[in-house]
C-alpha cells in the first residue's frame, strides 16, 4: 500500500490539453514524479464550449446533433492518433472513444427531440468532456507501458447538493464514501486518472461544478486522500499581479495566501475555480500552480499562512461584468428584515449576490452583469412603501486590489484611491475592511484599464 504522504494531486486544465504536445508534456511531467501521482483532469481544451453549444443547438434542430458530434469525434480521434504510437493501443482508445461519443449522440438526440435541456441534462452531458479526456491519456500512459486506472467521479461518493451546474461536494459524507476507493487506489501500482468537473446529487444525478469545476474536484480529491501536496498544471507560470492582456509589464506571484487567492479567484481572476481552496483549508494542503512548458520555475505557491509583502499590494484584480442594482427609500436604514427579503427574491431564483452596501436610504446590490435584467424584474415587484424607487446601472467594473495587511498598514487606501483619482477617474464606490486583505473600487467599465494599469504603477513601480 502506497503511504499517503508519498503521494501529491496533480491537476491537467483544458490549457494543458490542447493537442499531442501538450498531452506529451503532460504525460512526462507524470511519468517524472517521485511521490505517487494521483490525476484529475478537465476536458481537451474547448471540448465544453463544444458541449454546451451542442446543447443548445441539437434542441432548436436534428441536424446539429450530427455536426457536434462530428466536431466531438474528429477532435479527439486527432488527438489520440497524434499522441499513441503502438497500433493496438491507438485502437482500444479510439474505441473507448466511440463508446462514449455514442453515449453523448444519444443524449443530445434526448434533447433534440424532447426540447429540454434542464441543469440536470446539461450537467449529464457536459460530463463527457471529462470522461474523454481520461480515455485520451490513459491511451497515451499505455502506450508509453505505463498502466493507469480511470475513475469517474459519478461512482465514486462524490456527493454534492442539487445545483446541477454549480454544485458544491458535501465533504463530511465524501470523506466516508471515499475511504474504501482511496484505499483501493493506493493498494493499485495504476495512476489514477480522476475525472474533474462533476459528482452526483444524492439521488444518483451528474452535477458539474461551474466552468473551471476540476480545480475544485482537485481540491477535493487532496481533501479525500489528505494529501501533502496539490498541483495545479497549466500552460502559464502563475497568477500574475494584474492581467497581462492589460498591463503589459505584469509579473508573477510567488507567493500567495488562501485568503488571497479567494478574493482573486472570487473577483474575475480566472485561474481557479471560486471553492478551490475551501476543501483544502481546514488541512493546510499547500498548492502549487506549475507550468507544463516549464516545469522546473516556481510558478505560484499558495499556503494558508498569510505573508505579508513588501509592496503590500500581490495583485490587481478587476470583474468587468457587474452591474449595481440601488433601492432607495428614506426609510430603509429603519427597517429591519429588509435585506433579507431583497436578498431571498434573488436566491430563489439563483441569483447570487455578489456584494452589498447599504446605507440609510439605499440598498445596494452587486450582480453579474448577466443576471441584471432578471433582478430588476424580480426586485421591481417589492417596490411599495419601504423601497420608493429601483435603478440600476450596469456598465460598471470592480476592481479588487488584494493583499494580506492592506487594512493593517496605514495609508494603503489612500494610495490606491490617489492613483485612481489622480489619472482623473471617477470612483463610484470604494470600500476597505469589508474583507482582510482585499480593497474595492467600482468604476465606470470604459475606465478599467487605466485604472487598474494606475494602481499597479503606484504599488509595483516606484
Ligand atoms: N471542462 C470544464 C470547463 O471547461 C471544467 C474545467 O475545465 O475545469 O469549465
Ligand atoms: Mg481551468
């Protein structure tokens, strides 16, 4: 039996398999470790974009559920013949691929027919992106001799809530399901190689964890097996202080907190799944995001222990797409049950709320830029006596500037508020102490780049 503390979760984003370089890669970086490498991987790079565009188009016409599955088919036949050399192989993968394709042709076909794609069916059939991509290497590890072990993680006890398309695991009852498959695994010379992305209701239904959900299965799967280590592979070195597609001169992070990587994660920093760290934070697993084109560079470390740095400031974070919905009233300061009642409208109809602010005659609510049109029309109906009149503004920006100590050390609000006024900009919101190691600042969206580019040259250029 392999000792868990010589193992280490290793996770392959969608980035990291794009064709048979990458998968190669891929393949080496396993093949390379010393401790026992546990796999989680996502789908091949747009296979989920592909899915969920099948979706949709197989239910407005029959015809599209062929091209799907065409695209579906030629993508990953490509892939496995570029990657497998040994014939034999390349033929039991490209049948494994054609038994699961056949599955997904059927279920688009369901939708086609029946005009129904609930959560449920989309998380069904998003799945299969995951369970392809597993074939796909396992496929290459064989070739190479090197025996592996598929798991999906709908047969595993991986037990989340009924949220088809945003689950979240129940960890308690997973940890007790998953005792018996972790001991099997590590009783096993196989790699595992683990499906992210999904688990099932309690009733036996797939749910999926929102895009970028096999972060969050690797977090899960470090909790499961209480692993020392977990990895997260992609084809850049790490989290960055700001957007590189905006600030040319942005660099990476060596070093984060769990708190830190939180708010970026929470607030438009795309590079982990939001739950990420939140099955790993009562262990103090430490994370890891590594680069499979360069394997050997520190990419970013996450721990639990906040660092304080030097410039305070680690990153510069901003979500373009937020809208404020305010609700004003002279007497909603006195009313209490208030924002209960606001914030019950909006979650009965999953709709999550990103932030509130309120004051003595104002409520207001932070969205996705998505879900403004439908929370005006919910929030419309409590307008009467307490709530006089709604507006809402949409082409707003947030921008989170993010660092352990910045309510600590003095003058850090100031600074950040300075370099956004100095260059003219007009903040319509600022907020410090709402979290520990974040400051918010909501702007028009037209004035992002300027001022996140303005506080990055304030804190890291001087
Ligand atoms: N394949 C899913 C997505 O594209 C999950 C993931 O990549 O982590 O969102
Ligand atoms: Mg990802």
């Amino acid at each position: 039996m392999i000792n868990k503390e010589n193992i280490k979760v290793l996770k392959f984003g969608g980035d990291c398999l794009k064709d048979s370089v990458h998968i190669l890669k891929v393949v080496n970086i396993i093949l390379s470790q010393k401790s026992f490498p546990i796999v989680v991987v996502s789908a091949i790079y747009g296979i989920t974009d592909l899915l969920i565009d099948g979706i949709k188009h197989s239910k407005e016409k029959e015809v599209n559920v062929s091209s799907t599955i065409s695209i579906l088919t030629e993508k990953h036949y490509a892939i496995a013949q570029d990657s497998i050399v040994n014939d034999s192989v390349l033929q039991t993968t490209i049948q494994n691929i054609v038994l699961l394709v056949k599955k997904v042709e059927r279920l688009l076909y369901g939708v086609s027919y029946t005009e129904e794609d609930t959560g449920a069916i989309r998380a069904h059939i998003t799945s299969f992106g995951e369970r392809l991509a597993a074939v796909i290497l396992a496929g290459v590890l064989e070739d190479k001799g090197v025996k592996s072990n598929i798991i999906e993680t709908d047969k595993i006890g991986l037990v989340t809530d009924e949220q088809y398309e945003n689950a979240t695991v129940d960890l308690k009852e997973f940890k007790v399901n998953f005792k018996p498959v972790a001991a099997n695994i590590l009783n096993d010379e196989a790699i595992p190689i683990l499906t992210g992305f999904f688990g099932n209701a309690p009733g036996g239904k797939i749910t999926t964890f929102g895009r970028n959900g096999s972060d969050y299965t690797a977090a899960v799967m470090a909790y499961g097996f209480d692993a020392p280590l977990l990895e997260i592979w992609k084809d850049i070195d790490g989290f960055m202080d700001a957007d590189p597609a905006i600030t040319p001169d942005a660099e990476i992070i060596d070093h984060l907190s769990y708190f830190e990587v939180a708010e970026l994660c929470y607030f438009g920093d795309r590079i982990l799944h939001p739950l990420t760290i939140e099955p790993i934070a009562g262990l103090g697993i430490p994370i890891h995001i590594k680069n499979i084109f360069n394997p050997d560079a520190k990419g970013t470390v996450i721990s639990p222990d906040a660092f304080v740095d030097e410039f305070i400031i680690k990153s510069v974070a901003y979500n373009p797409n937020i809208a404020m919905i305010r609700l004003h009233g002279s007497g909603i300061g006195y009313k209490a049950g208030i924002i209960t009642t606001v914030a019950n409208a909006l979650s009965a109809n999953n709709i999550n709320i990103f932030a509130i602010v309120s004051s003595q005659t104002c409520i207001n609510l932070l969205i996705e830029m998505k879900d403004a049109d439908d929370s005006y029309d919910i929030l419309k109906e409590l307008k009467g006596n307490i709530i006089e009149r709604i507006d809402f503004q949409k082409d707003i920006a947030l921008i989170a500037v993010v660092g352990e100590g910045v309510l600590k050390r003095k003058g850090i609000f100031a600074r950040v508020l300075g370099a956004v006024s100095d260059i003219r900009i007009n903040i319509e919101m600022a907020s410090a102490g709402a979290s520990e190691v974040a400051i918010y600042l909501i702007i028009a969206s037209d004035d992002v780049k300027d001022a996140v580019n303005a506080i990055h040259k304030e804190f890291f250029k001087k």
